[in-house]
C-alpha cells in the first residue's frame, strides 16, 4: 500500500492538530480540575494553562473549575521548584522555566540550578559545535594540496583541540554542582 503525498500531507497535518488539544471531550467531562493543576504544577507548566483547558472544554459547553485548578497548581509547582528540577531543566536548555517558578518559595535555588545546569547545555553545545568545526577542517586538510593552506589548517586544528580540552574541564567542573 502506498500514500500519495497528498494523503500523508493531510495525516501529518490531522497529527498536529490533535497534538494542540490539550485536553479531549472526554477528558474535560471527567477532570478532576485540583489534580490536574497539580500534575501541570508538578511538571513546571504555567498556571496560565488553564484558559487552555477552558478554551478546549468550552468546545463541548464545560467550564473548568479554575479555583480548584489554581489550589491544585500551587501545590504542584512547589513540588517542581526544586534544585534538582532546575538543574535538569537547565541541561536541557529550557531556560524559560524560570518564568514558572518565580515568586514561588523554591525560586532562589531553582533558579540558580537552572543557570548552572543551563551552563552545562551551552558547553555541551559549544563542544558539538567544535566537533563539527574539526570534522570540516579534517576534510579540508585531506582534500587540500598546498603545504601553506595544510599548515593553517592544522594550526587551527590543534587550537580547537586544545579548546576542546578547556570545554571538558569546564563541562567537569560544573557538573560537580549537579544537586
């Protein structure tokens, strides 16, 4: 069986509009609107998330009881809040989720985790980017004839070597301040 561009056009596309529904019908019938609040605190979504439950569920004439949501969120986000949160949402370079915690008790040290686990993330993209400068410059020397052009290569070669080197003990060191 083969589809036609068209066709796997219109199931991608199918795909991506379910993937912005952020809750279904059935889902909004059956909500416990505290407990959801609380898993979105707990997973560092905005408390702001709500109009998009009420946007949805309002499809279907069901009003969520944003009370009961935003008791369930402050709950939640303290449980997100932590150093050891910050410091993966750092890593994974999700600087933004600062936003969500500021003004919360958890704030001072989620936000510093973040920053140091956000310095983890652009070393790691600093050295990728080295990778891939090394790997351009190593295909230009096999290809290049002339002596001079082989000798700069080279030279830039064993700067970003040693530049490497200071990455990796930089990315060491901060990882010593993983919680």
């Amino acid at each position: 069986m083969t589809l036609s561009a068209r066709n796997i056009v219109l199931i991608v596309f199918a795909l991506l509009l379910t993937g912005c529904e952020s809750m279904t019908v059935s889902e909004c019938k059956v909500a416990d609107w505290s407990r959801v609040g609380a898993a979105d605190g707990a997973k560092g979504e905005s408390d702001r998330r709500i109009a998009d439950y009420t946007e949805d569920c309002g499809k279907a004439g069901i009003v969520p009881n944003a009370k009961a949501y935003r008791r369930g969120w402050d709950a939640g986000i303290v449980q997100f809040c932590t150093a050891a949160n910050g410091w993966r949402e750092g890593v994974l370079g999700h600087s933004s989720k600062a936003s969500v915690c500021q003004g919360q008790t958890g704030y001072s040290v989620f936000s510093q985790y973040l920053e140091a686990g956000l310095e983890v993330y652009r070393l790691n993209e600093k050295l990728q980017r080295n990778a891939r400068e090394i790997a351009r410059l190593q295909d230009k020397l096999e290809a290049s004839k002339k002596d001079d052009e082989k000798k700069d290569i080279r030279a830039d070669l064993r700067h970003l070597d040693r530049e490497q080197f200071r990455l990796r003990n930089m990315l060491t060191q901060q990882q010593f301040l993983k919680p």
